[in-house]
C-alpha cells in the first residue's frame, strides 16, 4: 500500500510540472509582429486615427500638429518627429497615455524606414 501512494505521489508531481500556460505573444512579442508588408491605409493610418488623431489630441481643432491626414503625419515623419517621439521616446513619449505596443512601434518603425510611403 506505501508503494502505492508513493507511486501516486511521484506521478502527480511528474504531470503537474507539465501544466505551463504562458502566452507566447506576451513572452515573445517581436516573434509574432509581421513587418514585411506595411502600409499607410493598413496599418499606419488606423494606429494614427485610434491613437494620435482623437479629441483632444492631434485632431483638427486640436493640438498642433494635425495627424488626422496622411499630408500631416507625413510632414511629422519627415522631420522626424514620428521616430523621436513614439520610437525614441525623446523628448517624451507620444501618445501621451503610454507607449504603443512593441509591434505597433516596430510597424511605425519600417513604415519610416520604407520611406513613410502612402500605399
């Protein structure tokens, strides 16, 4: 019977030691960040939209500069402007709720290094 629970016992702790539920994306973000094919109306625009161009922000009417049109985060990407404040971090982080997410920095990123194309 002693032979029996310790069997039971070396099994149990064997099985539970293979129960590991870790998400892969959290752990390694840049692994599931596709950057190969990034575009202005696919990827950069939305981030622009959802992130820079809202109420209160970079919108018309809003702070300067305006990031509601390709025309404006264009001439903010020339003068790099785009990489210093949402890559660099310098002088402050932009958008000013918090860093965007590594994959969401890595597109912008490319997109800059692309030549910050309107495709």
């Amino acid at each position: 019977m002693q032979a029996t629970k310790m069997m039971l016992l070396f099994c149990s702790l064997v099985l539970a030691g293979g129960c590991y539920y870790d998400n892969e994306e959290e752990l390694y973000p840049f692994a599931f960040c596709d950057t190969t094919n990034v575009t202005w109306s696919a990827d950069i625009q939305p981030l622009a939209q959802t992130k820079c161009a809202i109420s209160g922000c970079h919108a018309p009417g809003g702070q300067p500069p305006d990031l509601s049109t390709y025309d404006g985060f264009k001439a903010q990407a020339d003068g790099g402007r785009i990489m210093a404040r949402v890559i660099d971090k310098t002088p402050s982080v932009m958008p000013s709720t918090g860093p965007l997410p590594a994959c969401d920095q890595l597109k912008i990123k490319q997109w800059l290094e692309d030549g910050a194309p309107q495709n």
